[in-house]
C-alpha cells in the first residue's frame, strides 16, 4: 500500500497533518489551562494582598483589635462560597477560617511552609487534598513596618470547576481536530481517487498497447495534466498501430520485391538445367535475366542495409571530390535504357559545366537511382521525365520533373516518412525516399517534393558546392 500513490499519501501527507492538529489540540489545552490556572492564582494573589494591607497596620497578632479586624474581615468576604480563607498567626496555629470549622492542623500546607521561607514571603500549591479534591492554594506572610511576621493568611479555592472548562476546551478542541482530519481525509481520499482512477485506466490501457492492441484509447475523465497524459498516449497509440500497418506493409512489400527476382532467377535455372544444350539464345536471355536480376536483389538488400544504419545512426560516408554532373550522367546513361522498353521519354541535356561536390559517390548516385526510379515507376507511358541542373554561386540543384500520377496534398508531407506508401499499388518497399533524404541530410543538403494530382512530381536535390 506505501508503494501506490494513496499510501504515500497517507503516509507523508495525512499523517503530517494529524501530527500538525494534535500539536495544535496540545498546544492550545496547555495555553487554555495556563490561562485558567493562571487567572485562579492572580485573584487569589490579589484578594491576600487586599487583607495582607489590612492585616499589617498591626504590630503583631497579639493586639485585640488584630483578631477582631481578621475575623470581620472573614466573616464578611463576599466569596466564601469560592474560596476558603484561613488566618495563621504567628505561632503557626489557625485564629481564623471561613467555613466555620476548625482545621485540622495535620493536613499538610505545602505553599505555607514554602511561604515561610521564602524571599517574596509568598507561595502558591496546586494538588489534592485527602479528600482527593484538587485545590489552588496561596499563602502570603504579613509583616509589619519593621519588617516582623505578623500573621499569615491562606486562600483555597477548588479546581473542579475551572478542570472542567479546561476539559470542556480541550473536548472542543479535539471535536474540531477529528472534523479538520476527517474533511481532510474525505477530500484527500476524493482527490487520490481522481487521481489514482485515471492512472489506473491509463496503466490498464498501457498494458494493451504494450501487447499490440494499439486500437485500445482512454477514456478522458478530466481537463487536466492528466487529461493531456491520456492524449498524447492515444496519440501514441494510433502512431504506434500507423507504424504497425505500415511495417506489415513494408514487410509484405519487402517480401513481394524479394520473392519476384527470386522467381525469376529460379526460373530461368531451372530451364537452362532442364535442357541438355541450350540454345545461344536463350542462354544468353536467361543469363541477361538471372544478372538483372541478382543485380535487383542486390539493390533491394543494399537498401535494406542502408536503412538499418540509418536507424542506428551508423551510416558512414566516404566523400571525396567529385563532379556531380559526371556521376548524374552515368546514372542517366544506365536509366535510359529502361525508359525507352517502358516507353516513356527522358529527357536531359548534359550542360558543359563543371560542380564539385565534396561526397560519397556511391551514396549519390544511389539517390539520383531512387528518383529517377520513382519517377519512372509512377509515370504512365508516353510519359515524360525531365532531368535540369541548376547551378548557382554556392549550390547546385538537381531538378526531376515527371508527368506521372502525382501525390495527393495529404500524403505529400508524409513521403519522406519511412514505411509510407502513397500508392500501394505500385513496387517498391517505402523506405527508399528515407533513405536519399538522409543521405542528402549527411551531405549537408536537402530533398524537396513538389506535386500536385494529374500534374505530376517535381523533385529538386541540393548539394553545397566544393571550394
């Protein structure tokens, strides 16, 4: 329970909080009964005051008039009924008390016998009689003007009274704490609740997704961070299952790409095995066949490659300086033979110019290969592929212009993505633009894709220029 969010809760919070009130309950009983007691004992000071200057006009308790002036007094204190007071004479024996009785002169007098001794000629005692009562007591020596004990008086008033309004208090005080925890643990619980709820939901559909159900979405209960968690976590998911159709369809690209040379190939062995002595001819179409493509697959496995160093980050470049219109013509020279069987028209006028490059000359003429490819897959026949070079101070672009099917406005920005295809339709394994777009990337250029439906394609390559 500690582990999850309302144990920790409980344990750092709702226990800091219940620490807080308890101390706060304590310190208040405490500040409350300090009052109480402390204002019992200022009006039991002041009253022994009031008979002490009464009291110390007499030279010693011996004086008639001091026992008729002490009794007077006590006879007629108007707070008999909530206090007790007792005059000691000098001899340490009883000449007066209020309740009428005679005191017995065993109990013991702890603030008396302190009084005695001490310097302020004054003392207080809070403790319980036999009787088990507990009392407030002060004794206060009189003395007269030359400083000689004349009497002692002594004030007692219950406690019971003023112990239960400190209860009373405290009581209150404990009432109002359990209310503070307990609203605290309420909205405390309401609030790790819509917390812990959600997290659940998002922990149970996590789990979904992880087992590959990336059509599993959360429910989005509130309009808050976590809200925006479960958002992004649908988003992820509907990415994640784009990403997963898109991977079965590279695989199932990959696959048809593979499996259609392989036939090929196996084919053309089988018949050339099969017959004793096979013609020249056919020979020669056979082997011409198993060539291309070996040659095909060899491309295909090489741009797998490619792609798995791409994905690491481990694709190296050999540069070296190189004319790009040198290498863009060999790719040109190669390509144009397929144009002419598939009848479309490539069209390229080789300029008499010089553009050094610094790169590698493998991974460049890959990228002219790929799109030059695409646009000859994706143009009809009689259709045309134009190739223009466009040479400035610092850069120079590479312009292919087809008149093929185009690309419609919501895939164009996608095509560049690896494992996306616009056309399912047409060969190929949806990596391939990734691929010449990080390999521009590395070069320090760039590959821009302009189309439009029914129009057609035009992609222009940037390359820096060598110094």
């Amino acid at each position: 329970m500690v582990k999850g969010i309302t144990g920790r809760w409980v344990l750092n919070t709702l226990c800091v909080i219940v620490a807080i009130i308890l101390f706060a309950v304590v310190a208040l009983s405490f500040i409350v009964s300090t009052y109480f007691y402390s204002s019992v004992e200022q009006n039991l000071s002041g009253r022994s005051v009031e008979l002490s200057n009464i009291l110390s006009e007499f030279n010693s308790d011996s004086d008639v008039a001091f026992s008729s002036a002490a009794r007077d007094y006590v006879e007629n204190f108007p707070e008999k009924e909530q206090m007790e007071i007792t005059v000691i004479n000098s001899s340490g024996l009883i000449l007066v008390n209020s309740t009428g009785f005679t005191q017995d002169t065993s109990i013991s007098m702890p603030d008396y016998d302190a009084a005695k001794t001490s310097s302020a000629s004054y003392a207080k005692w809070v403790g319980r009689l036999p009787s088990g009562e507990k009392v407030t007591a002060v004794t206060r020596m009189v003395k007269n003007s030359e400083g000689d004990t004349v009497c002692a008086i002594r004030y007692v008033t219950s406690m019971s009274e003023i112990d239960k309004v400190v209860i009373g208090a405290i009581i209150v005080f404990s009432l109002v704490g359990l209310l503070i925890i307990a609203f605290v643990v309420f909205s405390g619980t309401y609030f790790i609740r819509s917390i812990v709820r959600p997290v659940q939901n998002i922990t149970d559909t996590a789990k979904k997704i992880a087992q590959g159900d990336f059509n599993a979405q959360i429910d989005k209960m509130y309009d808050d961070e976590i809200g925006d968690l479960s958002d992004s976590i649908n988003d992820m998911a509907r990415a994640l299952g784009a990403a997963d159709r898109m991977k079965n369809d590279f695989i199932s690209s990959v696959s048809h790409e593979l499996r259609t040379p392989l036939t090929a190939i196996k084919g053309w062995a089988e018949t050339m095995q099969g017959s004793d002595v096979p013609d020249k001819e056919t020979f020669d179409k056979g082997m011409g066949i198993i060539v291309k493509e070996s040659a095909r697959l060899t491309g295909i496995v090489e741009e797998l490659l490619d792609f798995s160093r791409m994905q690491n980050n481990q694709m190296m470049l050999m540069k070296e300086k190189l004319d790009v219109i040198a290498e863009l013509d060999e790719v040109i020279y190669m390509m144009r033979d397929r144009a002419q069987n598939e009848g479309k028209h490539l069209l390229y006028d080789q300029p008499e110019i010089v553009a050094p490059v610094m790169a590698d000359r493998n991974k460049l003429k890959q990228v002219f290969i790929n799109i030059i490819d695409n646009a000859l897959k994706y143009t009809p026949q009689e259709g045309v592929i134009g190739i223009q070079l466009v040479l400035s101070d610092e850069l120079i672009k590479v312009v292919v212009t087809d008149t093929g099917c185009g690309i419609a406005p919501d895939d164009l920005p996608r095509v560049k993505d690896k494992f996306f295809k616009a056309n399912q339709s047409v060969r190929g394994s949806g990596i391939g633009l990734a691929i010449a777009d990080e390999i521009m990337a590395l070069h320090g250029g760039t590959l821009d894709i302009e189309s439009g439906i029914g129009v057609g394609t035009t992609v222009t390559l940037t390359l820096p220029l060598a110094e």
